[in-house]
C-alpha cells in the first residue's frame, strides 16, 4: 500500500515540505483546490524532489476545460519527468455555478466527456493525430504547430495518469471507464467503499474492455491519532465535525443512507443552513466516529488501514504529525507499505 502526504499552499514552503515528505518515504505529495490553486505548489515539488509521486486530490474539473487541464497536466508531466498525476473532482452545482461561474450539468456524462477530450488533446501533441473531437459539452477541432508542445517533453513517460474523485456511482462508474485511477472521497466507509463504489469500478472498467489490474483506488483517510489524550481529543472533534460537514450534503446522503443512517442528513442540513457548523459535530457518535475514521495510537492505524482496506486499495493518505516524532511515524509508514 503506497503511503502518500500533503503539501500546503505557502509556496515558499512547498518544495521544502515534499523534501521532506521524500525523506520521511511517502511515495506521493498531494495538493487540494480549497483557497488556493493547486497546481503552483507541486511545480516547486517537482523542482526540489526526485521520485516521490506529486498529484492534484483534486483539482475541480469543471472550473477549466479540457484544454487548460491538458496543457497544465502535460506541463506539470514534462517538469516532473513522469511523477504527475492529474486528481479531478467535479464539486457540486452550486460552487461550480456561483462560484467558479462556469455551466452545470450532467456531471457524469461530462466528467467523461472532459477526460475523452483531454485524452485527445495528449494524442494530438504525442502522436500527431488529427485533433477533432466533436461531443456534447466541448468540441475541439483546431491545434496548430505553434500552439503545439514538443513531443520529445515527455518522451520516455508520455501524458500523466488521470485520477478522478467521486461518491455517487454514476461518477465512479466513469473513473473506471476512462481514468487510469479513482480517488475515494473522504466520506466513504469500508462498506460504501465495497458494495457501492468497488462494483461501479469494475463496471466502467468492463465497458472500456478491461479489468481493475493496474487500476489504483486511493482509499478515504479520515485518521484519529495522537500522541496523547489532549492530541486524540482535538484530532477527534475535529474530524466529528468534517464529517459532519459532508453529511450535510445531500449528494452524499447515500453513504449514510446504507448504515441505516439517512434521518441524520436531514438534521445535519438543517443545521447548516442554521450557520451551525461547529455543534453539527455533536450529532456524530463514537459508532459513526469509528466507522468513517481509523481511530487509535500512531501504531494502531496501520494494523486496522490495512485490516479494512489491503485487499481493495492501492495507496492511502493522512495527514500525519511524523515532526513531532518521526521515528515512530516511519513505522507507521513502514507497516503500511510492508
């Protein structure tokens, strides 16, 4: 199971922060799109750092289209000599339309169609194809040499690998189509992950006519450690009311729904259209707790990460205070790539 960490936002600490992530053995340096871009701080990664794998988990695909994520991608590809991963997520309809002011529909079809298109875009400045790709959400029919990067830049590795995220199974269904990787959302349990999102894999998977060999899942990360009670305590709390900000969503009711817990979505949207956001976190019990986290001492989490999910996930991530005391951290890393 590779192990991967995250880098910030503070671009003049970014290429520091994945050194030391190389150091500490992770095999990946991830970004998200929250309140910066995500891409600037793995170009410094990409400098300052040899092999470690560096991605995007997630850039929001539909607040670009498929032109400007394939030049970035191929940019940040040929930069990082073949270490780039390019992490989509769709957001949901309001961020994309008030936020971003960019149009909305049908996530699913045109997740697929922005990946299609990417992939086009790749083949085109590869292998020299004739670029005219004609669907219902973008058209993209004229690339001329001078528009055209050198192919020579990624010879040896060719475009990056395209991870997607999602939770509902129709989006999951299209990662395994036409990504080479799919990205749990944090708010995914073992169940979720093995009744609902597994199956949608392997039918997306089986129209493309291949199999999950070589597929990568990156498994949910929601982790409760510490280093001692006051540690555990503020990990916890936390993490009670991140998940109690997903399941206000009602795109994700799904996930509670299938441990019989689809009335607490009801309650935790109310409150969040009441503004409260800190006393949601009360209405997640130590049983909710512990089915969407790992919860326990630095040397329990792998033992239970790898009990839960070492038969269906290829690499994790959590955010882990290896600083405070890192020898104890890298057998922790190191029984989860064991």
């Amino acid at each position: 199971m590779k192990v991967d960490g995250g880098i910030g936002f503070d671009l003049r600490n970014a290429g520091k922060q994945a050194q030391e992530l190389e150091a500490q053995g992770y095999a990946g340096a991830w970004t998200a799109e929250t309140s910066h871009d995500p891409f600037f701080p793995l170009l410094l990664a990409a400098e300052h750092t040899q092999s470690i794998e560096l991605g995007t988990s997630i850039a929001v695909a539909f607040a670009r289209n498929p032109m400007i994520l394939a030049n970035i991608g191929w940019d940040l590809q040929a930069f990082s000599k073949g270490r780039f991963v390019l992490g989509l997520g769709s957001q949901i309809k309001p961020h994309i339309e008030k936020r971003f002011s960019m149009p909305w529909s049908e996530p699913a079809k045109r997740m697929r169609e922005m990946v299609l298109a990417m992939r086009a875009i790749w083949d085109c400045w590869e292998n020299g194809t004739k670029l005219d790709f004609r669907g219902d959400f973008y058209r993209h029919t004229l690339m001329t040499p001078f528009f055209t990067p050198d192919k020579a830049e990624v010879e040896g590795f060719g475009p990056p690998k395209v991870f997607l995220a999602g939770v509902g199974p129709h989006m999951t269904e299209v990662a395994g189509e036409v990504c080479d990787g799919f990205i749990c959302h944090g708010f995914t349990t073992e169940k979720f992950l093995r009744e609902v999102t597994i199956p949608a894999l392997a039918r997306g998977r089986a129209k493309a006519g291949k199999t999950m060999e070589g597929f990568e899942i990156v498994g949910p990360s929601f982790v409760v450690t510490g280093m001692n009670e006051s540690e555990m305590a503020s990990a916890a709390a936390g993490t009670r009311q991140q998940i109690a900000f997903y399941g206000s969503t009602p795109a994700y009711r799904g996930v509670l729904e299938i441990h019989g817990w689809g009335g607490l979505q009801d309650e935790l949207n109310t409150m969040s259209k009441a503004g409260q956001w800190v006393e949601m976190g009360n209405l997640i019990t130590d049983e909710i707790l512990n089915t969407f986290a790992v919860v326990g001492e630095p040397e329990q989490i792998a033992p239970e990460l790898k009990r839960r999910y070492d038969d269906v996930i290829q690499r994790i991530s959590f955010y882990a205070p290896y600083k405070s005391d890192p020898q104890r951290w890298q057998r922790v890393l190191a029984d989860l790539s064991s």
